[in-house]
C-alpha cells in the first residue's frame, strides 16, 4: 500500500477543520453520518405537516403563511432552530439537562384527553444511535416521571401534538416541559400524525428480526406508537438520509425494574453536574466515570440517573466485578481490549441509513465507515481471547455472545473487497491515504488507474517542493492539513531569508510561532488535480463499497450484540477501577 511521507499539520492551524461537517476525511462526514441533519430545515416544511405555536414568529419560507411557520420558543424569545449538538444558551438554567456538546437525541410527547388524561406516551432516538426506545406509564398531576426521563435523555428537541398548545392555551404538561427545559427547541406537530396504525407499521419495517418481540408488547399501546409515528415521520423530513428496512433496534423500556430519581434530587445530589461548575467532575459520575468508549460513558450515566431495582441483577454484576478485582490478567486484558473500540452505536447509525443523495461527501463517509467496522471486527477475536478464562455468570454471557459466527462471516467478507492492511488510524491525511487504497487492486480497472494518477500527482507535488528548496536555498518540507491540502511549511530556527523577506513566488503566507506557511501557483493546482482525483477514487470506491454492503447487511444486527457487551463491559471496569483508587468493596445486604 502507498504510504506517505508528508508531515501532518494538526496544530492551530488546522483547527478550524473540526469545526463543521462538510470538510473531507474524518471530519467531511455527511448528515448520513455522524454530523445529525440541520433542524433548521424543518422551517421550509409543508405548513400541512409542522405546526408551531404563535407566541412569536420566525421569518416564513416561500409559500408558508406567517401563522404556518411561526415558531414559538420558551419564554416568547424568536429564534432559528439549532443543529443537534450545537451549543444552547450560555446562561445557566433550572435544568440539569443544559444543553451539552453533541447531544443529538429527538424526543417525542403526547397526553392522552378525556378520561385517558396523564396516560403519557414517549418515543425517542438519537441521530447517532439506531435506536428507537418506546414508552407508555399513566403520571401525576405534576408529571415527574416524564420531566425525569426527558431530563436523563437530554433532548435537543420535542415534539408536541399542536393541540397541545393550541391558541396559546397551553396544557399542563406542555407548561412544563417550557418551564423546565428552556434551552430545548420545542417543535408542534399536527395532531392527525399521532397516528398508531402508522406507528406500529413504521415498527413492522424497520424493526430488526433479532428485536421483533417488542411488537407483542407495543402492538397494544396506542401512545407510544403514536409518538413512534411522528417521531419517525419527522426524522424523514429533517434527515437528508433515511433507516434501511429492518435496521432499527427497538425496545419498550419500562420503569418496573429501576428506581425513579427525580430531577430536582438528582441535582441536589450532585449525580452527574455539579451544582458550582458544570464542567467540575466532582459528581457521583466524575468519581465512577474511567471508561473508555462512548458507548461505555452512555451506560454508566443512564444507570447512575435510573439504578437497578432487581437484586440478582445486582448481584450478578457485584461477582462480575469482583473477579475482574481478583483477576489482574482478566482486568488489564479486557482494559487493553475496550480501549481500542470506536462508538459501535454511531458507527451502527451511519452504516444503516442510506443518503438520498449520493455526493462525493456521502461516497468518502461511507468509506470510512467500512474501514471502521473492519476495524472493529478485528478486536472481536482479541475480546474472545480475554473473555475465555472468565468464571462469573455475566462474563460468561458476554463470551457466549461473542462467538456468534456471524462477525467472522462479516469480516470475511470485508476482506473480499477491502486490503488486509487497511486500517482505522488518527490523522486525515493517514485516513486520506487509508480511504484512496482502501478497495484491493484488479476489482475496478479504472479505480487502479485513478489511483496511479493520485500517486503521481503526490509524488510531483513532493518533486516541486525538493526543487523549490533547492532554488532558493531554504529548508523546505510538504505539509498537510485539511483545510489547505498540500502546502509547503518551512520553520525559521537558524533561517536567514533573503534580503530579509519570502520569495514573492511564495504565497498565501501564514506564520505559526516559529514556522511560515505557504504555496505556490503550481502547487494550487496539483492541489486541484489532486482533489479531482480523490473524487473519482472515491466515487468509484463508493459503487464497490455499496455493493459489499448490500451482502453484509442481513449480518450486520450482530454489532447491535457487540456494542451491548462492549459498552457493559467498559462500564463494570470502570466500577471496577474505581474500586481499586478508592478502595470501595462489595455492597453487603442486610435483611
């Protein structure tokens, strides 16, 4: 395989290449990925399909009336709606759901009328996970259990049947969710789409086969399947990709089995923000907190906020936790193992949907993410190997669960189409160079020839800034960074210049504490030929990729399992870790 030798740039210079999602590589994922879909396109909609109260108004879009796309937030304030994981309002709030980086979770409410009054129905899914949990509970007046779980869940959205608010008259739960949730754009939804028959056929399509059980318990809750329905009805419109057929996990989450913590005694308690500083990790969650993955992070939080009720369950995971304390090659080797794990849920996301618009953005992203599941198809014999020597109950589970076949049927297939050697490594110029070479040789003639090209062109690139150094005496290297392509960097320790300034030949200079950065008219234009190769690489990776996926998909709800165990996993070794800085030991019960 090619290999480079530019150096990276991945200092200040290039930091502005993180800040969006349109740029190339890692960070040049589409909507389709892992950047969710702009919510503020949800303001050119059909008026038949979103309504929003009209406290205050928002600019119409062409051919939507002022009342059709006004949009009310709370306290009266007009503003656009935000990107999930966008920051929300600086000043803190009564809620400890304020608005954090990368929360991209959607949430769905409706109220029963009439005598069915304070029966609550609730949908959510995260745009980085493809998971849709449904819920149905009868509440109280004051609506604790649903100003709870959407406090756990941290939305940054909600969607309300606009009855629910209709001529500023809102209800009860809709006034309360405004008053507690100020920094959460709240969206109304027209009421005929709270339809039950249409969530429980969204249900039929997209739920996986290993998780078709949830239709026996959901099939008579007409709530919650009317939120599924606008829920998922909505995810259409603001997506700019949509869930392939039999992809979506799907569970009914009771709250028989956990006990209910309160918003307000989660906050006095200091459970996961500290009441001074929210950066602080002087919580219960800062002090529990040594995991290691995304996914391992999610589990600790959720349990924290919503704590096992079942005492076999407690125990089952107090002996798991106890052997991972008394064996140290089981600790350290599991340690060692989950370390290496990307987000599974967010790579689960992205490699479900299908873009609706196939551009070079879309076609690279897919790529990487192919990359990234034989990367994490790789650590599987690694946690197999680790697992073997376990004794307690739940260990052995995981270990059971991870023999499933279905993972080496997966990366075999990977390695049909996709090099032995290509692997998942930090850098967007490495990932550059992994994504160009990531489809094995002989499978598309004209992808070979494209990729001599894109050698070719690197290596003149790298011939121009030798010839450059050489002419005007100056020690000249290649960089790379992602918002620049190729340029020449040339640091100043020991430099004199020439006549005491850059050759006028050099342009766009920047200068970097001890070091200038530059180009040359040339070396723009092999960063043009370069990118036009790149994009036919890639488009022409993309049509072999599609097709590996197409075979790979009936296997591919086995990683639903993996991230399971992977993300519990890292969850008891952090409790396990703790236990060995604090000296904490096993909970003894007392009749």
């Amino acid at each position: 395989m090619y290999q480079s030798s530019t150096e990276e740039i991945t200092g200040s210079e290039a930091s502005e290449s993180g800040q969006t999602c349109a740029r190339s590589g890692l960070k040049g994922t589409t909507a389709s990925s892992f950047c969710p879909a702009s919510l503020s396109s949800a303001l050119s909609y059909q008026s038949s399909y979103v309504h929003t109260p009209s406290s205050s108004h928002a600019p119409c879009q062409p051919g939507m009336t002022s009342d059709s796309c006004s949009v009310r937030y709370p306290g009266g304030t007009p503003r656009f709606r935000r990107t999930p994981g966008s920051a929300g309002p600086t000043g803190t709030t009564g809620s400890s759901v304020s608005t954090i980086a990368g929360a991209s979770v959607i949430v769905a409410v409706v109220e029963g009328r009439g005598l069915a009054r304070g029966e609550i129905g609730m949908a959510s899914i995260d745009l980085k996970c493809p998971e849709l949990v449904l819920s149905q509970f009868a509440d109280t007046g004051t609506y604790a259990k649903v100003i709870t779980r959407i406090h756990i869940l941290m939305p940054v959205e909600i969607l309300m049947p606009d009855t629910s608010s209709e001529k500023g008259q809102g209800t009860k739960l809709f006034k309360l969710i405004t008053e507690n949730f100020p920094g959460v754009t709240l969206t109304a939804i027209q009421r005929k789409y709270y339809n039950e028959k249409k969530g429980l056929e969204y249900i039929q399509q997209l739920c996986a086969p290993e998780f078709n059980t949830v239709l026996m318990e959901v099939q008579v809750k007409y709530y919650c399947l009317a939120t599924a329905a606008a829920l998922l009805k909505y995810l259409e419109f603001i997506q700019s990709s949509f869930y392939a057929a039999k992809s979506l996990k799907v569970i009914f989450k009771g709250s028989e089995q956990t006990a209910m913590i309160d918003s307000a005694s989660a906050a006095n308690l200091e459970l996961v923000v500290n009441n001074r500083d929210h950066r602080s990790e002087y919580t219960l969650l800062g002090v529990l907190n040594h995991t290691k993955t995304p996914g391992g992070a999610r589990r600790l939080r959720s349990n924290i906020l919503e704590p096992l009720l079942d005492v076999a369950t407690i125990n089952t995971r107090l002996d798991a936790i106890q052997e991972l304390l008394q064996n140290e090659d089981l600790f350290f080797g599991l340690k060692n193992a989950i370390g290496q794990f990307l987000d599974i849920d967010r790579l689960l996301s992205v490699l479900v949907q299908i873009p609706k618009q196939e551009t070079v953005q879309a076609a690279e992203a897919k790529i990487t993410h192919v990359i990234q599941l034989k990367h994490t198809l790789d650590l599987v014999p690694q946690l197999r190997m680790v697992l073997k020597t376990c004794s307690t109950a739940l260990l052995k589970a995981y270990s059971t669960t991870l023999e499933d076949n279905r993972f080496d049927v997966i990366l075999e297939q990977i390695k049909t189409v996709v090099n032995y050697d290509t692997s998942y490594i930090k850098g967007s110029l490495n990932m550059r160079t992994q994504k160009c070479y990531a489809v094995r040789p002989n499978i598309n003639e004209f992808l070979d020839i494209a990729r001599r090209v894109y050698t070719e062109i690197v290596d003149d690139i790298s011939g121009l800034v030798n010839k450059l150094g050489e002419k005007y005496g100056l020690p000249l290297r290649t960089s790379f960074s992602t918002t620049r392509g190729f340029f020449i960097q040339m640091k100043l320790d020991g430099v004199v210049l020439p006549e005491g300034s850059l050759p006028t030949e050099f342009i766009k200079v920047t200068k970097q504490k001890n070091s200038y950065g530059f180009t040359t008219a040339d070396l723009m234009k092999m960063n043009g030929r370069c990118d036009e190769a790149l994009r036919e690489i890639f488009h022409m990776s993309y049509v072999v990729i599609c097709q590996l996926l197409t075979t790979i998909h009936e296997h591919i709800h086995c990683l639903y399992k993996l991230s399971d165990t992977v993300s519990m996993l890292d969850m008891l070794l952090s409790l396990a870790n703790a236990c060995t800085i604090s000296d904490y030991g096993k909970f003894q019960w007392v009749q």
